[in-house]
C-alpha cells in the first residue's frame, strides 16, 4: 500500500478543494480553458526540469512511494499528477477567497446603505 500514498494524498488534496466549485460556485471548471492556460506551462516547466534533473541524476523518487508508472523522461505518473493538481487546488482556493471576500463586501454595503 506505501506505493499507492503519493496517489493518496493528491486525492486527498484534489477532494479538499474540488468542493468548493459546488458550494461556492467559485466557476474554476466552468472556465476549462482558462485553467488550462494556468496548468499547462506548469506542467511543462516543472516537469521539464524534473525530466532534466531526472537525465542528470540529481533527483530520483523512491520506488517503494510510487506505483511505478513513468512517463518519457522518466518521469514518474505521480509527479505528473502533482503539477496537475496542486495548481489546480490553488486556483479553487484563490477563487473561493474571492468569491468569499466579494460576497461579505456585498453584504456590507447592502447593510449600509
């Protein structure tokens, strides 16, 4: 089961944010496109440099923490998976901030006036 954790905590990261869509409508998936936009340079730089300090031996992952599946380069599945999600997370969490802060403004000025 040590092989499936790195999986484990990515879904786990990906489960605490994707609620947020819902009940906040915080519209992230809605704009498909835009989230592309932010992801895939991501997942090209960073797993660029991965595949690069993979090649140059500089950097490894433990065997037992993955399942095994790697990509060209090397580059482990997991790692892939962890430049997909963690920016994904991060963008529902900013724009449930915004979301968050824009409602409570609202509602401030409506008391106000």
């Amino acid at each position: 089961m040590r092989h499936l954790i790195y999986l484990a905590v990515l879904a786990g990261c990906l489960a605490g944010a994707l609620w947020l869509e819902p009940v906040l409508r915080v519209g992230v998936l809605r704009q498909w496109r835009r989230l592309l936009l932010t992801v895939v340079p991501i997942v090209l730089v960073f797993g660029g440099w991965d595949v690069a300090a993979i090649a140059a031996r500089h950097w490894s992952y433990d065997p037992g923490q993955i399942t095994g599946v790697r990509l060209p380069g090397r580059l482990p599945l997991e790692e892939l998976l962890f430049f997909v999600v963690v920016p994904i997370c991060s963008v529902l969490g900013y724009e449930a901030v915004r979301v968050s802060l824009r409602r409570r403004r609202s509602r401030r000025d409506q008391e106000a006036a």
